[in-house]
C-alpha cells in the first residue's frame, strides 16, 4: 500500500507530490532543449513535451515509491 507523506501535519499522496516535482522539473528541461534548438528536430512540439513529462514523472515516481515499480516488475517478469 502506498503510504501519504506528512508535511508539516498535511498528508499528502506521492502521486502529487511526483507530478509537482515532474510539472518544476519540465520548464529548465524545456528551455534547455529550445536553447540547443532540438525542437526543429522534433514533429510535434506539444505531443514531445507530454511525453517527456510523463516519462519526469514516471522517474520520479520511481524514486518516491519504490515499492510500486518492484510489484511491476515481478509482474512483468
């Protein structure tokens, strides 16, 4: 079971707290990539930044909640 994090007596779920942190984590990596103008490269912009911030998100939810991606990972394999 995943367990709420307590900040400051306000439970708070790791789902949120991994989207908040991939929602932070997706500007510097956006403005990074428009600086080395990698975006030209890319088909659709907007389908690209979705999908790099699903993918933030999915690692930082492997770092909150470790235990999820084991399960995972015993059922796949």
């Amino acid at each position: 079971m995943i367990k709420d994090i307590n900040l400051w007596g306000i439970y708070i779920h790791p789902f949120l707290i991994g989207f908040l942190f991939a929602f932070i984590a997706i500007r510097p990596t956006n403005h990074l990539l428009n600086h080395f103008d990698f975006y030209r490269h890319v088909w659709h912009p907007g389908l690209f930044d979705t999908a790099l911030f699903f993918i933030l998100y999915a690692l930082f939810m492997a770092m909150l909640v470790p235990d999820v991606v084991m399960a995972i990972f015993h059922m796949i394999f």
